[in-house]
C-alpha cells in the first residue's frame, strides 16, 4: 500500500472516531508534519470525503462517506449474514434458533434453524411473537429507542398465554430493566408453559437494535445450566454478528448492552 494512500485511510478512520478534528490533532495522530496533514485533509475534500466547518475551521467526515456506506449496506443481508452463525449455535447448543425483527408492535421470526432433537420449538418463518411475552419480543421492546419504546408501551396489551405471562405495564417496565441490566431476555413458561426462551439484540450499523436472536427449547431440556451456557453463546453471536453488521462496541456506553 502506498503511504498516501494508508495516511489517507488512517485519517478516515480517524475522523470516525471524532466529532472533528483539527489540522495540528492529525498531524499529531500520524505522526506527521502540519503541511502533509493539510494536504491529505485537502485532497480528501475535494471528493467530499471530509468537509471542513466554517466556523471552527475543523474537519469532519463528509457526505461522500454516506453515499459509500449506503451502497455497502444494501449489499448486506441480514439473514445471509445471520444463517452460518444461527447453524452453528442450533448444533452447539441442540435447540431452534430463530431471528426476528420488529414489525407493526410484533416480533416477526424472519429465518429459523431447526434442530433434530427429538423435541423442537419450532417458530416457523412469518410467526408473529408479542413483544411482552416472548424472549425474541421483550428483547426488541427492552433494546428499543426510548421514544420508540415508550410508544410500543402505551399501545401495547397484555393478554395472558400462561399463569406466567407479564400482564401489566409497571410489571413490563420493571422486566425492560432487568433485561437491560443483564443484556438479554428470557420467557420462562410465558407464551408456551411448557417452552423456556432466550434472546439477546443484534444491532446494526447505526447502534439500533432492529434484530434479535432467540433460542427456544422444552422447559425440560433447558434447565438452569443450559440456559446459563445459551445465554454466553448467544451473547458471543451477538458481537460478531453486530460486527458484520458495522456495529462498533464503542457505540454504546460501556461496550455492549
């Protein structure tokens, strides 16, 4: 690689980390000279890779960043993405895994990995999930944008599928919490009696937590231990599909939710 080129990349790369960046601050981060700095952030204005700010003379990344960025986000598919990973936790771990996304106040499982264990959950693709009562569902709502999220509670109902099913809003808000202090959520016997759940968020490029991951299996199977283990390798998918997905850890407060 050429060194124009590297300081070029390494400049961009820079700047993604930075609200903006001064021509001294990146002569310092390159370890070059003040002059080479402005003619790499010149050049890359030119092709409105960066813009600089008329009032404080600062650069920041430009729009030409979004237009390339844009056309490599329509090349992902999520579930082209999410398949391979979803294949290798329904082996590790001998239970369906299924993905979902949030549509018109439900979780929609859009792709399933089914196991051949004897007994199976099996999630077909399309299925509607309520959000307060399924483990793919209270993930979406607890993981949600707190404006979003708000809105999903006061519209939501709460009809009751088990003795277990949360059936009220001060009890839903209190589960949001928990699920979001520990990163993940769990339906314990609350759709299906006989069903235990687990799902964590996917994030994608822009911090939001549009996807989510769940495994299910008979309460029999998962016992605390299993579900202790499921949860490390959900969490683990997590961050590498967040990655694929251009999720940076530091996007969030403290790494990951």
């Amino acid at each position: 690689m050429s060194r124009s080129l590297e300081r070029g990349l390494r400049t961009l790369f820079f700047l993604s980390t930075r609200k903006s960046v001064g021509v001294t601050e990146l002569a310092q981060e390159l370890q070059i000279n003040k002059s080479t700095a402005y003619r790499i952030l010149e050049t890359l204005q030119k092709y409105n890779m960066v813009e600089q700010s008329k009032s404080s003379a600062k650069y920041r990344l430009g729009p030409a960043i979004l237009r390339l960025s844009d056309q490599l986000y329509k090349n992902l598919n999520i579930i082209a993405l999410a398949r391979p990973h979803m294949i290798r936790l329904a082996d590790e771990v001998g239970e369906s895994v299924h993905l979902c996304l949030l549509c018109n106040d439900s979780a929609v499982v859009i792709e399933q990995i089914i196991t051949n264990s004897r007994l199976i959950v099996n999630a077909k693709i399309g299925n509607i999930e309520p959000l307060h009562a399924s483990s793919v569902g209270k993930c979406l709502l607890a993981f949600s944008e707190p404006a979003i999220m708000e809105q999903l509670l006061n519209r939501m109902e709460f009809p009751a599928f088990t003795d277990k099913t949360i059936t009220d809003r001060e009890a839903m808000r209190a589960e949001i919490e928990k699920i979001k202090a520990q990163g993940y959520a769990v339906d314990n016997g609350e759709l299906s009696s006989d069903i235990k759940c687990v799902a964590v968020p996917v994030y994608n490029h822009m911090g939001e937590a549009i996807y989510s991951l769940g495994i299910s299996g008979p309460l029999t199977r998962m016992t605390e231990s299993k579900t202790e283990d499921t949860v490390k390798k959900l969490l683990k998918t997590r961050d590498a599909l967040s990655a694929l997905l251009g999720y940076a850890a530091d996007q969030a407060e403290g790494g990951f939710l």
